[in-house]
C-alpha cells in the first residue's frame, strides 16, 4: 500500500483540497457530492488522532466504537482536557470543559470545588431560570435531585404537580436514644433573633440570626466554623439551616402550652372554691 507510514505533509508538501478551490489547511473537504457525508472514515473503532507539532507530546483523539464517540486528551505524560467552545467568527468562548481531574466545568475555566462547576452568565435579576427541571404533566411526586452518603439516600428534592419537597432523612429505623423529655424552653430562651441586612444588600432589612450565636444551643444548624479563613487567608462563612431549629420551637412551644394549661386550671379551681 503506497505512503504506509508517511503523513499526508510527507506525500502532499502543499494543502490539498476536494471540491474546493481555496482551503487554509492541510486537508480540506468541502460540498462532496458523491458521498453521504464530507469525510468518511469506515474500519475497526475508526480513529482520527492529532498531535500537537511544537514536540511537547500532546495527543487528542476522537474514536468511534461500540455505537460510542469517544473524545481523549492527553497532555505529555498526564491525562489532558477537553474543552468547548463557540465563536462568532471573531471572538472566541469557552462554553464547557472537562478538567485533568475529570471535574466538568460549564460557564467557568475553573473547578470551584470538587465535582461539577456551575457558573450560569447572567448579569441580572429577573424571572429567568438558569437552570430548570421540567416535567411531562402527570400524577404524583416524581424525584428531582437526591442526595446520597456511600449510595445510601441522605435526602432528596421532589416535586408534584403543585410544589416542591426538601426532604431530608427521618426514618426511624435510622435513629436511636430518642428521647422526649428534653427542656426546649431553656435552650430556646438563649437564642437572639436580631434584625440586619446584608453588607451585599444595605437596602433590605431582613430577620435572622448570627451563626455562630445559635452553634451552641442548636449545632446540627449550623455549618462551618466562626471565623474561619481559607490557606489564602480569604473568609469561610458559616452558614445556617433555619428548619433545624423548628424541632425546638415545637417542643418549648409544647412545654409553654402545658404551662398555659396547668395555670387556668388553677385560676378555674380557684374561681369555682
């Protein structure tokens, strides 16, 4: 078979071009017409490889098998990364990528953590989504999102026809030591709802609490550490889950009412003597 091992540089010195008149690479294929497609590559898991001319052994692939299109990146000895992106014709923008550490990126050309990154472009408030689940019109609550803790279900997003669940676990085959007699009240009498804004937002005065004022009375509402800073010395805020405290308003709410309810019985006796 003529130019076994030789590249096409080797055999055409110059581009070389098919139903084109004019091309910017070495190969152009353009407006075929007797075939069904522009390129037609047809073997075993049929391969297309490019490597990277300035000597630095940067090899990508794209390889068809098994009914699968499989892209690969190989940067030297290290697993490369395969990036998308779109231009107008001048500009040029990255839309998506997937990492050496195989982290997928969208909207952003770095990892923000482990896992996916998701930086949605957009530059205002407004009733537009950017990122939507939709659903066919059907009966019952269908699952969403669920989270899990070594594939066992930790919690989950629902939603039916009308609205949406944030579920987290309760069953009580998962609990032990359950114990009803603890004083809320006490507890309760310790937390100190405060009114503020937010410095990103001096116009609107909201109702809350200060995280780490409510980490010693209700902790499992609480994530992150008070005055907590990164290696680059920038801020960790905490953070708080405000349905975590509605157990303890419920039980010295319980503990109020019983008060309630032994002193007018003790005003009603005194009134009947």
């Amino acid at each position: 078979m003529p130019y076994v091992g030789q590249t096409i540089t080797d055999v055409f010195p110059t581009s070389i071009s098919v139903d084109s008149a004019t091309v910017s690479s070495t190969l152009g294929v353009t407006g075929a017409t007797t075939l069904s497609s522009s390129l037609a590559m047809t073997s075993d898991d049929p391969t297309i490889t490019m490597t990277d001319s300035s000597g630095t052994n940067d090899i990508g692939t794209i390889q068809a098998t098994s009914g699968a299109l499989i892209l690969t990146a190989r940067d030297g000895s290290s697993d490369g990364e395969i990036i998308f992106k779109k231009t107008d014709g001048s500009a040029t923008d990255e839309s998506m990528r997937i990492d050496s550490s195989g982290k997928l990126l969208v909207g952003t050309t770095s990892a923000l953590g482990d896992g996916l990154s998701l930086m949605p472009r957009y530059s205002e408030s407004g009733t537009t989504s950017q990122i939507r689940w939709n659903r066919a019109n059907v009966s019952g609550s269908g699952v969403a999102l669920v989270f899990q803790n070594n594939s066992s279900t930790v919690g989950s997003i629902s939603h039916n026809n009308s609205s949406t669940a944030y579920n987290t676990s309760s069953d009580y085959r998962l609990k032990e030591n359950v114990d009803y007699t603890f004083d809320a009240t006490t507890r309760l009498k310790q937390l100190k709802p405060a009114r503020f804004n937010f410095i990103a937002d001096t116009n609107t005065t909201v109702d809350g609490f200060l995280a780490h004022e409510v980490s010693s009375i209700v902790p499992e509402a609480i994530s992150g550490e008070k005055d907590a800073v990164d290696d680059d010395d920038k801020p960790i805020y905490q953070g708080i889950d405000h349905s975590k405290i509605v157990p303890l308003l419920t039980k010295a709410l319980q503990e109020q009412q019983a008060t309630i309810e032994a002193l007018t019985a003790r005003i009603t006796a005194l009134e009947s003597a």
